[in-house]
C-alpha cells in the first residue's frame, strides 16, 4: 500500500448524497475474479452514454475537462452505501483517486477505504472551496481549500497510522498471533461451543 | 457492576486487545464467504502466501451468480459467472473450508442458511464480506458485514481490528397489526429516521412488538440495518431463539447445549445501561410500506403518494428527489397503489423464508397473476424449497401463473445476466430500490411478500389485506 502524508490535487466534486456502491462500481462491470481491471467501469451507469458502451457523457463530472487527473472525490452525506463490494474502492483507486471528502462514510466502504490507501476525509464537501486543488495533510488532518481556508477533520489513530505508514493490517496482527492463539486456547474452555 | 448492555457483553467476551483509541482485536468465531467475494478473499490470501487460520470455522455457499432456472448446472447468465463458481470451488477446497456446493442440499443464499443450519449463534461474532450479514444479529450474535481485504485479515488470524461502534436501541412497543410485518417496520423505520438514521451504531431492536416475531421476521427487520447505516443489528436472543436452533445441525448438544443456553440467557441489555442514542416507535403506527424512490428510505405507507419535496426536505436534496422521481417515472403527488406493474418478484435474504413463502401463498391461492406480469419466487435456500415443496407451496404458486426456482440471490441484484427490463416497473421483496439494481434502468418497489403476492394477482401496487391473508 501506498503511504499517504500529503497530496494537493484536484478535487472533482460528485456531491450527491447516498452515492451507492452499484453506481460506484455497478455488478456487471466486475466481470473478473481479481481486485484490477475496474476502473473502466468506475461509475459506468453514470459516466457512458448507455449501458455497455464506453462513450463518455459529457454532463458526467469525471469526463469535465477540469476534472481530469482529479485525486480527491468530493461526495454527498452516506458515501459507499450498499453492497459491501471492496470493487468500488479498488475501482476508485486504480482509476487515481487517493482520498474522499463525505460529510459521511458507510461504514463498510470507509473501512475499505483505509485499507487501500483512500483517506477517508469526514468534512461537507458542500462547505470547500474546491475551485483549484486543495490539500489534504493527514499527519496534521487538515483539508486546505483552494482559497487557502484550513479546515481539521477527525479520523481514528489506527487508520491513521495505516494510511500514514502504508501498513498491512494483517502484518501488524500477525505479530501478536501468540497472543491470539493464548486467547483462543482460554475461550475454548469457556465457550466450547463456538469451537467446531 | 456497571450496567452493560449486550453489544457490551459481546465485545468484551471477544477482545483479545485494546489497541487504543477505542479499537479492539476482537476475536471471530465464524466466517462465511460467497462465491462473489469470497473467492477473490481466499486466492489474494493464497497468493499473500498464507493460509486459513481455523478452516472448521469458515463456511462458503454458491448464490450470489449462481443460476436459479430449474435444472441448472455450473453455466451462468452473468458472462463470468461460471468463472465465480470455479474459483470459489477450488478455493475453498484448498483451503478445506466447508462448501456447500450447487448440489448440496444445505445450499443457499448465506443468510438464510447460517441460521437454518445454526451455523450462527447467540453471542458469536460472524463476519461476511457482504453487507446484509446484519441479518444475523437476529440470533443475538454479533455479526456484520466487511470487505474482502478484511475477509482476508479474518480468515488469517482469526481476528478483526474493530473500530468500536457506538449503540443505538429501537424500541418498538405494542403489536404490529394484522397484516402488517417486519419488512414494513423495516421501511417504517427508514423513512421515518432516514437511510443514514442508525450511522454506524450496533443497533439493538427491543421491545414488545419485536420479542414477539419469531425468528423468521427477526432476520427481516435486522436484514435492512444496513440501509439504515449501521454497523449492524442485535436481538437479545430469548427462549424463541433457542427453540429455533435446537437441534439445528451445527448447533451445540447434550450438556453442551445446556451449558451454551446458559451462557446466552445472560446476553441481554442489562436495565439502566445506557446507548449512545434511542429510538421509539409505536407499532401501532407501522402500515404496510412500498418503496416509491431509488433510496430504502423513500417509502411510503400503502395507500399515501408520492410525498412533495417539502415533506422530506430536510432527508432529500431537491436533486436526489427529482433524480428519483425521473428515474422512477413518477411525479409528486401521485399514487403509488395502483401503479400498474410489470414484474413481481418474492426472493432475496430479506423475504424468502418459508414463513415469507407460505404467507405469500395464503394470498395466491385459487388466485392467478394478472395477464402480462411476469411473477418470480425465488427460495432463500434449498432446504426452504423443499420444506416448501413438502407442504405444496410450489403448486400454489405455479398455478398462480409464478415461476418457481432453484435458490440462490436470483434478480434481487444485477449481476451483469439476468434482468428485468428498461424502466420495467416491479414489486419485489428485497431490500434494495437503487437505480438498476435489478436490471439496467428496472424500477423497484420494495415491499413485503404479502404485498408482491396481492400486487402479482391485481397487476398493480395492492393492499394485501382486503384478501386477507
Ligand atoms: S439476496 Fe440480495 S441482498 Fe441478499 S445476499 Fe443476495 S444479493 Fe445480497
């Protein structure tokens, strides 16, 4: 995973509330077994004229001229509803994208986020001034808008930590697996049941 | 000792550490898996190099693409599909994991057949990559949904680092009336609180009117806790729970189980703990509900129309409205029973049980669908098409002009196969009215069964309880 300090980038702004992860990344567009290939399909019902075809629609953000290379998607209050298919974040991240800013996450899909490197920013995307690139510094958990306002938002220490680090989840656990396995060994003979 | 509530209990019995700033390494006692995500789980885990920590705990069905047309093989309507089931299959036996095979007779969608084969249970924690697992919570587990790559964490090292979500109780006090149901209490609560109302929260359902659904009706009502935001769904589980799992076939025996129901007696909300946040709602105000709009939370009771903006203003942009009502082909004001449809469709996690299927049934009886509605059931799991088919549900519906099929996820969501049409109008009992959710540009009315019943027989949006089921 790629660490995340800073980054200044364009924002694109797709502020709609309860954005699902069907729009994100819709079923038929995850037509193989593996994580990649997505972002072709990234907001496909949205982003192409018709189902099945790969013309652009112009009303669609994504295709603006002035959103081209965008890394931050600006979104609407329940960002990521729905499926909990991680499709939609790896679509979002190989399409280029590196963080969001949602008034708020699903919880499901904010997890996901941190866990490929997407930071999760919990600000109203309605309130920043988006009109250039902003930044976001996550040691410091700032969003600069582009008119040079700072605005602090709050994510957890443990996902903080991971994006900063671009850490493994399952590494860091791993290192505590004689811990777990001490636990487990205990929680058997209290609860022999949900041992099969 | 501090009053806890169940969530409380729960988490504590399970964290093997604090790792600070109120997240935990909870320990996970079951791990089911689909063929949709889960097999994507198992080959990155291969791959990494690693291998399933305890396989005996780690279940996997086929639903999600699989083919529910009578007599059907491997080959799927979903272009890959087949691809899906293959990967899944090898994974899983690799890994040693129990599977249950298109074959199999335990075969199902994975929240139908966890509790029939009491593979969940009272206080365990269950993990799915799949977000309806809330449903789970019914059984008084802890159960909730995740995404793959935590899948993986989970089937690695038999743990989950777990931000600790905050609680929130919905007290449901007096009776559902007749012919009302979890499903329209379900919507109920989404329209009246909104689809991000429980954000994030273990929400615990209590009450008289939720203590009195059996178990069936549980697993409806904490099935929409993911529409409604949260982190998951809890039901103290009580003296129905336990006559439900017992004797059921992963389900503790002998002194065992004796032992076990002791444990679970004490998994309930103890009096004065507190929630982070609490929610009453009369049931007496509970109607039967249909969806109008592309969100769970656009619904309305039977009977009302469709709601101006100003209504809802303070849940709905003026934009998400109209874009709804565009895609809906509706307009403010208009009535939604009576609307003509399409399609009928009873299936999904959400309303496939047998329960659902003989309630359904009650209505079509001697009944036929209206000529041009082209009417769908969809079991929940084989075991639930058998045990219909024992009573004769299959024959009701048949003769009611229904297609009776293999079980499995079906049209509850596009898959990239099988569909209902462009702006094709159809009652379902799923839980989910998202634009194309079932087929490209298909739009979905959500329901109870009672209603798609009664709705397939009259050709439009109808009231189930005129026929009285
Ligand atoms: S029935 Fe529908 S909602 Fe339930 S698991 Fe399958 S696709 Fe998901």
């Amino acid at each position: 995973m790629t660490p995340f300090t800073i980054l200044t980038a364009i924002a694109a702004p797709l502020i709609r509330d309860n954005i699902d992860t069907d729009a994100i990344i819709p079923s038929r567009e995850m037509k193989s077994i593996g994580k990649t290939g997505l972002a072709d399909g990234l907001f496909a019902g949205w982003r192409y004229t018709a189902i099945g075809s790969r013309e652009p629609d112009p009303s669609f953000i994504l295709n603006d001229p002035r959103y081209a290379g965008a890394q931050i998607l600006l979104a609407g209050a329940n960002v990521g509803c729905g499926s909990s298919r991680e499709h939609a974040v790896w679509a979002l991240a190989e399409y280029g994208f590196r963080a969001i800013v949602a008034a708020s996450f699903n919880p499901i899909f904010r997890g996901n986020c941190v866990r490929n490197g997407i930071v999760p920013v919990e600000i109203d995307a309605m309130l920043i001034d988006a009109d250039g690139p902003i930044t976001i510094d996550l040691p410091r958990q700032t969003l600069t808008s582009a008119s040079g306002r700072d605005i602090a938002f709050a994510i957890d220490a443990e996902a903080k930590a991971m994006l900063i680090g671009g850490l493994d989840a399952i590494d860091m656990t791993l290192t505590r697996a004689a811990e777990i396995a001490r636990f487990r060994e205990a929680d058997r003979n209290r609860r022999p049941w949900a041992y099969l | 000792m501090t009053p806890r509530t169940a969530f409380e209990k729960i988490w504590a019995d399970h964290l093997v550490a604090d790792l600070g700033d109120d997240t935990g390494l909870l320990l996970i006692d079951r791990i089911l898996l689909h063929e949709r995500t889960g097999g994507v789980a198992l080959n990155s885990l291969a791959e990494a190099g690693r291998t399933v920590a305890a396989p005996t705990q780690v279940f996997a069905t086929m639903d999600h693409v699989v083919d529910t047309r009578p007599g059907r093989t491997d080959t799927t309507m979903m272009p890959t599909g087949t691809r899906f089931i293959a990967a899944t299959r090898a994974a899983a036996h690799a890994a040693g994991l129990t599977l249950f095979d298109l074959d199999d007779p335990r075969q199902g969608i994975v929240h139908v057949i966890s509790p029939e084969l009491a593979i969940v249970l009272p206080g365990l924690t269950l993990v799915c990559p799949d977000s309806h697992t809330c449903s789970q919570g019914a059984l008084g587990a802890l159960a909730w949904g995740i995404g793959s790559t935590e899948a993986e964490h989970a089937l690695a090292t038999n743990t989950l680092r777990v931000g600790k979500p905050k609680t929130m109780r919905v007290t449901v006090t007096g009776r559902l009336g007749a012919g009302v149901t979890a499903k329209d209490l379900a919507l109920h609560l989404l329209d009246r609180f909104g689809s991000s109302g429980a954000k994030g929260h273990v929400v615990e359902y209590a009450g008289e009117a939720v203590r009195a659904l059996d178990i069936e009706a549980r697993l409806t009502l904490c099935n929409m806790a993911t529409e409604f935001s949260a982190f998951s769904a809890f039901i103290a589980p009580d003296e129905v729970t336990f006559d439900y799992l017992r004797g059921r076939a992963y389900a503790p025996e002998g002194a065992e189980w004796d032992r076990a129901v002791e444990n679970w007696r004490g998994l309930v909300t103890d009096a004065g703990a507190m929630f982070d946040a609490e929610l009453t709602v009369d049931a007496a105000d509970v109607a039967p509900m249909v969806s109008w709009g592309t969100s769970p939370q656009q619904a309305v009771p039977l009977g009302r129309p469709v709601p101006d903006h100003d209504a809802i203003a303070g849940r709905d942009t003026r934009e998400a409205y109209d874009r709804a009502l565009a895609y809906m082909g509706l307009k403010a004001g208009q009535a939604i029973e009576g609307l003509a449809i399409d399609a009928a469709f009873i299936g999904s996690c959400t309303n496939s049980r047998l329960s659902d299927l003989r309630r359904a049934a009650a209505i079509l009886k001697g009944r036929r669908v209206a000529d041009g509605v082209r009417a769908i059931c969809v079991p929940g799991s084989t075991m639930v098409k058998a045990a219909a088919e024992a009573e004769g549900l299959d024959r009701v519906f048949r003769n009611a002009g229904f297609e009776w099929r293999e079980s499995g996820c079906s049209m509850c969501f596009f898959a990239g196969g099988e569909s209902f049409g462009v702006q094709e109008r159809v009652i379902s009992s799923t839980n989910r009215n998202f634009e194309s959710r079932q087929g490209p540009g298909t739009r979905t009315h959500l329901a109870s069964p009672e209603t798609v019943a009664a709705s397939a027989v009259a050709g439009r949006i109808a009231d189930p309880r005129p026929i009285g089921a």
